[in-house]
C-alpha cells in the first residue's frame, strides 16, 4: 500500500491549505457568532473546485480518487466545521449517489451545475421514525402516470437550507418492506416541496440542518436514481462511500487540535516552567498523536482500498466508527490541557468539543457502525 499523494493532489492540498489558513480561519469566529458562512468564502471555494471534489471531470469536476479525497478532507477538517460540513455533505452523500448510480442523462443535467457550486446536493434518508433504522420510512412515492407523487416528511438533513438537489429515499412498495424502496433526484422547486423548521443544534454553526415536507409533489419518472425498489441498498451504498471521507474530516480535526494543544503548552507557565514540562500533560499530547497516528492509516488503507475496487465495507466502517471516537477523545484531551481557556467560547477549543460530539451519530452511528462491522465478520468466518 503506498499512501503517498500524485504532485497534483499535493499541489491541490498546499492551496487548500493555505485557502484555510488565510481566508477560512480568519472568520471562524464570525461563522460561529453569526451562524453563517460568509458569501466570499462559498464564491472562493466554487473557484477553488471543492464542490466538483467527487464529480468526474468530463462533467466539470475535480474528478478525485478516494486517497485524493481524503487529503483534501483533511485539510478542510482543520478548520471551522461548519464550513467543512457544507462542502463535505455536497461532495459526499450529496453527489456521489447521482455519479454511481445515475443515469447519463441525469448526469448531464445535474452534475456540472452540482460541480460549480450552483446547485448544493443534499442527502434526505432520515424520518422522525426512521434515523437508525433506515428500512421504517414513512414517505411514501406512488407511481401516477410517467410521475410519481411523494408524500411525507424527513428532518435532521444536513445542507436542506441552501441545497438544491436531493437524493430523496420514498417507499413505492409498502408490501416489499426494505426492498420497497426507491431513492429520487428532487429538486427544491418541484412543487409540493417545502422547506421546514431549521433545526437549532449543540454544534456545527454555519451548517444548517432542516425538516423537509413533500405534499403530493411530483417526481418525473426519469428522476428515479437506479431502479426502482433499490433506494435501501442505494442508501447503504452512498453512507459507505462516504465513510472514508469522514473519518479524514475528523482526522483533520484531531490534527488541528494537536498542534494547538502543543502550542499552548509549551507557552503556557505554571510552577515556573511550560507545562509541557509536566509529565501528566506530555502523557496526554502523547495519547492525542498515538490515536491520530493510528485513525490516519485506518483512513488511507480504507480510501486506497476503495481506489483499488476491494470491498471495503467494514474498513469503512472501522475508520467512522474509530474516527468520530478519536475525534471525541483528542477534544476532550485539548480541552483538559488548556484548562479553563479551553472551556470558553471566545477560543476554537470549545467549539471543536461541541462539533465532535455529532459525529458519533450522523451518516451511521457508533453502534451502527458496530453492527457493521459484526456483520462483515460473520461473513469472514462462516
């Protein structure tokens, strides 16, 4: 396995690198305040390509290999998570479902605008009664004609705000449980669709999540994304691809909050030396780079092994699930060595702890990932 990056990924990871440290970092604050990504932020990134990370090339996007990625994922998650959300929900579950499984015409139609940053893709799986279990959907998808009619709600979904292209899975066969499933391209405009409540959350300012409501909105059949009865398997598929991507997110996190944690602590004096110096807080940064050292191979052996067409369910899995912990952790531990700074809101080290915390339950939680996990053993050993 040979996880080092092509000169044009490395060159793409310098410019996003510096983009974050000399443009997105300087309003952090401002996002956090204001609950708002600036608009000079968005326009910068449509001309940077982040939003054509996942969308091939002949159809405007960057047209990047897992590995690639994930390296530009880890740059964004060294930065207000918020943003990285934003961009991370479009090129993930938000487009990869239409580049996999769409068809060329609807490829055409929607990529190239998905790519430029016009229209942001969105992902909407889950129901009041369907988060964890994903076969309960309640919105159902009748076939009137050459349309269907779809009826019913979701909540929690990430870019619902300003998306405009959603991947919608609807039941077309109640009789067929799971396998009575369909995912739908919808836009926001077809009529019968409304926009909900913005959801007020612990963390992830600037990233806005919402309930969406369809009353007898009309889907063209064309819109079916893969074919009908398969939107459970589908959704499996598109949570999956993006497993890899954000455990490199969360990656990226832990890493800021490293080199943070070290700054702090060999400035900081107390008992007349840096605190560095104390071996409780050297055990701690100690702990922090092991377990950042240990999720960065967990990431790019999933991602390469994606590239290379492996299976790579439970790696994935293991990156999300190790990921999201490891995040918690090293925030935890960056809180504890900052001290009663790291607790205020007017520094970044609190609002990585509040940002952490969501990503042992979105895109598959914890236990979730587990299951997973076990499952794929089971399928090894039988």
């Amino acid at each position: 396995m040979d996880f080092r990056f092509s000169e044009d990924i490395e060159l793409l990871r310098r410019v996003v690198r510096d983009f974050v440290l000399n443009e997105v970092e300087p309003v952090a604050m401002e996002i956090e305040e204001k609950d708002e990504i600036p608009e000079h932020i968005v326009a910068l990134s449509r001309e940077m390509g982040l939003f054509g990370l996942s969308i091939p090339e002949e159809y405007g996007g960057l047209g990047l290999n897992m590995v690639g990625k994930c390296a530009i994922y880890e740059e964004l998650g060294k930065t207000h998570n918020g943003f990285t959300t934003l961009i991370g929900a479009h090129t993930g579950i938000g487009t990869v479902g239409i580049v996999e499984l769409g068809t060329e015409e609807q490829k055409q139609k929607y990529l190239p605008k998905m790519a430029r940053g016009e229209w942001i893709g969105a992902f909407a799986l889950t129901e009041p009664s369907a988060g964890s279990n994903a076969a309960s959907l309640k919105t159902t998808a009748v076939k009137k004609g050459d349309r269907y009619i779809l009826n019913g709600s979701k909540h929690y979904i990430t870019n619902a705000v300003c998306g405009h292209v959603f991947t919608v899975m609807a039941v077309t066969d109640p009789s067929k449980g799971a396998k009575g499933i369909t995912s739908f391209i919808v836009e926001k405009d077809f009529p019968g669709f409304q926009l909900g409540a913005v959801e007020r959350k612990m963390g992830l300012r600037g990233s806005h999540s919402a309930e969406l409501f369809f009353e007898d909105m009309e889907v063209p059949e064309e819109n079916v994304l893969g074919e009908e009865g398969n939107g459970y398997v589908n959704a499996l598929k598109i949570l999956a691809n993006g497993r890899a991507g954000l455990a490199a997110r969360n990656l990226g996190s832990c890493q800021k909050l490293l080199e943070m944690s070290m700054e702090y602590a060999m400035q900081r004096v107390q008992f007349g030396k840096p605190i560095f110096e104390q071996q409780a807080v050297q055990h701690m940064l100690a702990e922090m780079a092991t377990e950042i050292e240990v999720l960065r191979a967990m990431t790019y052996r999933a991602a390469w092994m994606s590239d290379e067409g492996m299976r790579v369910v439970k790696e994935a899995a293991i990156a999300k699930l190790y990921g999201s912990e490891v995040y918690n952790r090293v925030a935890d531990l960056a809180v504890q060595i900052h001290g009663g700074i790291g607790y205020m809101r007017d520094y970044p080290i609190e609002r990585y702890y509040r940002d952490a915390r969501i990503t042992k339950i979105y895109e598959g939680t914890t236990q979730i990932q587990k299951n997973i996990i076990a499952a794929e053993l089971k399928r090894e050993f039988a």
